[in-house]
C-alpha cells in the first residue's frame, strides 16, 4: 500500500512540479580567466624550468594537476576564452623557447650537443603543453598568414598551424635569431666527415640533429647547404685517388668505394638512402669508370685476372645479389671480388654495365688473340719453331680453360648473362685470318690428340676443372668433368668455327688413322663426339664418319664369319696359313674413307699372298658384283724378332706398317748392308721419297725403336760424325747390332700416321675446290628462283647462304665461271643485273 496518503485518492490528487529559470543569469568569478590562464601558463612554464635546472627526474619536476588543468581549459574553451588562450599560450611558448636558448647560448663549445639537448627539453615541455591543452588544441588554430587564431572547421590549409607545429615554429625562430643554425650545421657536417673517416663520430647525436631538422621544417634549406657541400667533399675524395702518391691502385679504390656505399647505407639510414647513394656514385665512382682509370687495361685486365684466379667453387645466382645492398642481405657484402664490387657499382650508373662488359669482352678478345698468335710457327730458328709447335698444341686447350673461366665469370656476376656477349669475341678468335695452321685444323688436331690418348684427355679434363673445383669436390667431380670436355669444345670453339669444312676434312683423316691402326681408345667416346657434331652440323655433315664407323663394325662382323668358313691350322687358331701368319681384313667403303695412295707394284711374301687370295675368293664368291681393291698403305703387322741386338734370346713383337716390315725382312743376315735403289725394287715401292721416309723410321726414330743402322757413304772411320737425317742412294742401311729395349712390345713410327707437309697442303685444296663447288651451287639455286637479280643484292645473298668463309671477289670469279658456262648471262641493258639460263 502507497505511504503517500495522497495517491489513495486516484490520478485526481497529483502534483504538477514546475521548473523556473533563475531570475538572475549565473557569472564568472571575477578575474577568472586571468587567475585560471596564469595558473595554467605558468605551471607549464615551471616544469620546463625545473627540467632544466635537473633537481629531480622529469616525471616528478612538477606538482601541476593535469587532470584539474584539463578540466580549467575546458572551461575556458567553453566560455568562449578560447582565442585569447591560444594568443597567451603562443607567447608563453616563445618565453620558454628563450629559457631553453638563452643569449649566452652562443658561447657554448660543443653547439651540437647543447642544441640537442635543449631541444629535446623544449619538446617535453610541449608534450606537456599539448596534453594540458587538448580541448584548445581541437577547437582552435593558427594561422600563420593571418596571425592569427582561427576555429576549426573541416577545410584547413598549410597555413594553419596545431599546439604542436606553433611551438617547434618559436624553436625555430629562436635558433635563427641566436644565428646558431648556421653552427649547428658546420659542426654536424664536420662530425659526418668524420665518421666517414673512420673516427666512429656519435651517429646518434647526427640521427637525432636530422631529425631536429626534420620536425622544424628546415629540411629542405638543410638540402640546400648539404648537397653542394657533399658534392665538393666526394669530388675531392675522387681527385685525392687519382692523385695517390703510389700509383693508381685500381682494386684499393674499388673496395673504399664499395666500402662507402655500404657505409652510406647501412650507417647513415636517417639521410635519403637513393639520394645519397646517387651522390656517391656520381661524383666518387663515375669520374673513375673511364678509359683512363678503372677501365685502362693496365687497371681493368689485373681486378679481371685476379678474379678469374681466384674463382670459388660455383657460380651464384644471375639474379640474385644485383646490388650491393642486395649483396648486404645475403652476408657476403665484404666477401665480394673487387671484380665482382665493381660490377655492381657500375650497374647503378647509366650505360655502367655496357662499359664494364665491354671491358671484359675486350679482355677476352685481347688474351684470345694473342693465344692465336703465340701458337704460330717461328722461322727464325728451329729451337723457336719447335716451342711454337709445343704452343700449337696447348693453344685450343688454353683457349677453353679462358672461355670456361669467363662463362663462370659471367654466370656469377649479377645479371651477367643480359649484358656481356662474347659470342662475337669469341667468332672473331677462331676465325682469325692468315693464321697457319688455321684454328679449324689446330682444333681437328687437337680432338685426335686426346681421343687417342686417354692420360691427355683426362689431363685437359682436370686442368680445366681444377680452378672451378671446390676443395669437398672428389673424383666423381673430375670424371665428369672429363665427359664434359667435349662438349665443351663443341659448344666453345666449333659452333663459333666459319671453316667447319676444314675441321670435318683433317677430323675425318684423323679418324680414319685412329680406326684403322687401332688407336681408338674408347669407340662410344668417339661415336659421342661424331654425335655431337651431328646435332650442330645436321646428318650430312657426319653422314661418312657415321658410315667409317658402320665399316668397322661390319668389317668385325664379315671376319668373324670367315673365320668360321677357314680349316683350324697347325697351332690351333682359326685362320692360322702355312707360314703362321694370321690376316685380319677390313672391308672399307670408298666413297667414306680418305683417298690413300695406291701401291700396285708392292712384292708381298708368299706368307701374306695365301691369306690374302683365299680372302679375296670368298668375299667375292658372297658379295658377287663388288669391286676389291687392296689398300696396301694401310696395312700394319706384328712381326716376331728373334735374335735382335744385343740379347740373342730375347723375342721382340715390332708393331709396324705392311710396307715397314717388308723392309725389315729383305734383312735376313746381320751382315747385309743395304742401300735405298736395292730395297726400293726389292719390295716393289714405285715412289723413292717413300722409301726413304720408311728407312728414316726404321733407323733414325726414337730411341728403342732403331732396329736398322744408317751407315753415311761419306763418314770417316776413325771420326765421330753425326748421322745425316736426309737419305742418299749411295748410303747403306744394315741391322742394329746394338739394339736393346727393355719393352717385349715396340711400336715403330708409322709413316702414315705422321702427316706431312704436302698431305696438309692436298687437304686444303681439296676443301677450297669444294668450296668453289658449294659457291656456285649457292649462285645457280638463286638465279633459278629470281631467274633476274643486280649484282648488289646477288653478292649479299650469296655469303649468307654460303655457311664457309668467303669474300667477295669469290663470288665474282664464279660468277665469271657460270657466265662462260651459259648458266647465266650480263642483261644487255643493264651489265649489273644477271639473268639465268635455263
């Protein structure tokens, strides 16, 4: 039940409570806002003064509320006191401003530091300022055009100013009128000379001056000071290192310029990274990048040595590390090359990467060319011309290593691959003119030599493999690389090869010798190399090598069936005639094998005959229709010595020519002296230089290997002469009573294995008169698709068809040739446009 008695009565007994405005409008306490203001400004003023005299820690300098001093500019703000505060407050901050930097602040010794210090005292002092007045703050700005405060509304410009921003300004105009901006920046940059010096300044003390400068705006003045002034320091630090009292050191001046960028980066990360890296490399670094300094091959060419010397294991990454900060996040900043620092120094500067890689193809064209030049035969003496035959043969070899070592240097430079062509350079080395013998023939001589010898190859392989290989690398590592040796000289040297007619013409007589007398080392490596040369060159060019090798095969094959077909002999071998000779036949395809000379007349033993017609009966009894022809130049023999030298009993097994060991037998007594008339009938031999050339191996080869004794027609008996080298007819040949070798197996020179001056000189005409066949091939398969051309768009078309070297004046003398054989005529209108004759 309601205690109030008077609800009992119902809705009619309520009272109506009314509210009346006062009579009188409430007011301010006199002298509020001057006593409230005062309070206000001047306890903020007194936390600044206390924090300068240090009494005590800044977080209890000061009694002043800030939660009573928020809610009294609250007040203020809301009785419309709000203008006159913000115009109070401003002076009160340029007061503080002169309590920070008294006048007598000039007479500070170390500027830097004081400024700093003051500063940071005055920036507490208006975080407190800024805290207290927040409301006013929100509400109100200055506009510093106008000066005056203005409300805050939503559209502001640059020229209205916050609490914050109107404080740093009193700073600010306080240290321009003491003059010591203009100190506190000579001091600063004195102290970032210093530390680039080394001298280890105080980076904090630079950082928190930066951004001093930052926050009051004086940035962009400050660039204006400092820009000149860092150009003229770095340009005085470049003519210092062009001036250097030792010399030009070209790879001391790379790592300090690296050393600096790196420096600029990573220790000066308050100033603007690009800008200040721009600085550098401009006026430090570019004035060096020029033919003079850094790029003079006296500078360039021992930074480049050096790192092909000295190159780690594998090649990095072509993309990654492209600059030196970059090379800074990985860890391997001070690690790099000067070779490697320079590249990536010069990639931040325009046209930077062209010059350097320039440079390098340069190097390589220089190093290459005299590689070339060094392996040619000296006429001056023959000790010279024998070292330069010794070059002939490590020239190809040298060249490689140099190729190898600049693809891992171009693989391992930051973008690399995108700058550096020397596909160029190299064509330019294998295909230097006049060069004798030329770089396809040195090339051709050079794969004979390591397929027929497997120490070589492997030495070539290890040579070149030995300055990529790292130290964990085993021997798995340098078989590999040996397998890769030919790949490498493809890929190297023959695809950059214009002459590849003579390379596949001396390779193919090469090969023919390595099968025929059985020098082949492993038959899959050589079929791999003549695969190789098929992928680059296409069917064609391999199509006879491929066919050497099929007749090899067959030949193995056709022996062992007629084997088969003979009557087992006295001493139990198949094959084994009166006599004890045992023949071995291979059966050569013409149009595959190299033309040997022909020796119809040579007188074979009654031994060799036999075995010989029985052969000849049954290959021409299975293969009915085939033409034989006996290549007698190509035979080799074993032949059983007994009684040879000084120990009568030892038996020796001579490896040698059929036409060598024909020689050898005509010597049936020790006492038979033999001139070259009498052994060139006996054996039947048409041609005397190739007799003496037989009777030179056998008397004049190495040591172990003179089975006969050269007696002079003119030597003294009681005189010691030296035996002439050349042969006369009237000179006696006799066995060598003095023999001794302490190998059971001798192999004796072959006279065909050994290539000769007028081989050589066949050779290449043979290859010159195909590329006159291949010439006008090339002329009559254009006239007969344009049936009319002028002669200057005929010549033109006909090189860059013709894959070997040739020069104009070739193609007009075959022009010549087809005009005087009606293939194609002169217009009569026009005498430079040709026509074609069907």
């Amino acid at each position: 039940m309601p205690r109030n008695k008077a609800l009992k009565g119902g809705s009619n007994s309520l009272r109506k409570v009314k509210i009346k405005p006062f009579n009188k409008p409430p007011t301010l306490p006199p002298n509020f806002y001057e006593q409230t203001s005062s309070e206000l400004l001047q306890g903020t003023l007194n936390v600044l003064e206390r924090g300068r005299a240090q009494d005590q820690p800044k977080d209890q300098s000061s009694n002043l509320s800030l939660q009573n001093s928020y809610n009294a500019v609250v007040n203020l703000v809301t009785h419309q006191f709000g203008p006159r505060l913000y115009q109070d407050l401003r002076d009160a901050m340029q007061k503080a401003a002169r309590q920070v930097l008294p006048d007598d602040a000039k007479n500070e010794a170390t500027i830097l530091e004081f400024v700093q210090t003051q500063y940071q005292l005055f920036v507490d002092y208006l975080l407190l300022c800024k805290h207290v007045f927040l409301p006013l703050d929100r509400t109100h700005l200055w506009q510093e055009d106008g000066q005056m405060v203005v409300k805050r509304t939503m559209a502001t410009s640059h020229t209205h100013y916050t609490l914050w921003e109107v404080g740093l300004c009193q700073f600010r105009d306080r240290l321009t009128e003491l003059k010591l901006d203009d100190r506190v920046y000579e001091d600063w940059f004195q102290m970032l000379e210093a530390d680039w010096a080394g001298h280890y300044a105080q980076r904090s003390l630079l950082q928190a001056t930066w951004h001093m400068w930052q926050d009051l705006h004086l940035l962009p003045l400050i660039m204006t000071r400092l820009q000149p002034d860092l150009e003229v320091f770095l340009q005085r630090e470049s003519q210092q290192a062009m001036e250097g009292s030792g010399g030009y050191a070209a790879a001391s001046f790379v790592a300090y310029v690296y050393e600096k960028w790196m420096h600029m980066s990573y220790q000066w990360t308050f100033l603007p990274k690009t800008w200040l890296c721009t600085l550098l490399e401009v006026h430090l670094l570019l004035p060096h990048l020029h033919a003079d300094w850094l790029l003079a091959s006296q500078n360039f060419y021992p930074l480049l040595e050096q790192e092909l010397l000295h190159q780690p294991g594998g090649p990095t990454s072509p993309h990654k590390s492209s600059t030196p900060a970059a090379a800074a996040s990985t860890g391997s900043s001070y690690n790099q090359s000067a070779m490697v620092k320079l590249w990536m120094l010069a990639g931040r500067l325009p046209n930077g990467y062209k010059q350097v890689a320039t440079c390098i193809a340069e190097y390589a064209r220089t190093k290459g060319v005299a590689l070339v030049q060094q392996s040619q035969p000296s006429t001056a003496t023959p000790q010279k011309k024998s070292a330069s035959n010794a070059n002939h043969h490590t020239m190809i070899a040298d060249l490689l290593e140099l190729q190898q070592q600049l693809s891992r240097l171009v693989q391992k430079l930051p973008r690399g691959t995108d700058h550096i062509a020397l596909k160029p350079v190299w064509e330019e080395i294998v295909n230097l003119p006049n060069t004798t013998p030329t770089i396809a023939e040195s090339l051709a001589k050079f794969v004979d030599q390591i397929l027929k010898n497997n120490k070589k190859m492997d030495q070539y392989a290890l040579q070149q493999s030995s300055s990529s290989a790292s130290p964990t690398m085993g021997l798995a590592s340098a078989n590999n690389s040996s397998s890769d040796l030919l790949s490498r000289i493809i890929s190297g040297i023959f695809v950059h090869l214009q002459a590849k007619d003579i390379f596949e013409a001396f390779y193919k007589r090469d090969l023919a010798k390595r099968l025929l007398w059985n020098r082949v080392v492993s038959m899959d490596v050589e079929k791999q190399f003549v695969s190789l040369l098929k992928a680059e060159c296409g069917a064609g060019y391999t199509s006879k090598m491929e066919g050497m090798f099929q007749d090899v095969d067959w030949s193995r094959e056709a022996m062992s069936r007629y084997k088969q077909t003979l009557p087992m002999g006295g001493g139990g071998g198949a094959g084994i005639t009166t006599g004890g000779v045992e023949m071995e036949a291979q059966v050569l395809t013409t149009g595959y094998w190299p033309v040997y000379p022909q020796y119809p007349h040579l007188i074979l033993p009654q031994s060799l005959k036999e075995p010989q017609e029985r052969f000849t009966n049954h290959y021409k009894t299975k293969y009915q229709g085939r033409r034989m022809t006996w290549q007698y130049a190509l035979g080799h023999c074993i032949v059983r010595a007994n009684g040879l030298g000084k120990n009568k009993n030892k038996v020796y097994e001579l490896v040698m020519s059929l036409c060598q060991a024909l020689v050898l037998i005509q010597f049936q007594s020790t006492d038979q002296k033999l001139d070259l008339p009498y052994l060139k009938n006996a054996i039947g031999l048409d041609e005397r230089d190739e007799v003496e050339r037989i009777l030179q191996s056998l008397a004049l080869g190495k040591d172990g290997t003179r089975v006969l004794r050269k007696l002079d027609y003119d030597a003294e008996p009681n005189k010691k002469k030296k035996v002439r080298s050349q042969v006369d007819d009237r000179d006696k040949f006799t066995v060598n009573m003095n023999f001794d070798s302490n190998q059971r197996r001798i192999r004796i020179t072959n006279i065909m294995w050994k290539e000769t001056k007028e081989e050589r000189v066949k050779t290449v005409e043979a290859v010159s008169r195909d590329r006159l066949y291949m010439i006008d091939a090339s002329l009559v398969r254009i006239m007969k698709a344009r049936k009319t051309i002028l002669h200057q768009q005929l010549i033109p078309q006909v090189l860059e068809q013709v894959k070997v070297p040739a020069q104009p004046n070739d193609v007009k003398k075959r022009i010549e040739s087809l005009i005087e054989r009606e293939y194609m005529e002169r217009d009569a209108k026009d005498r430079n446009r040709y026509n074609y004759l069907a």
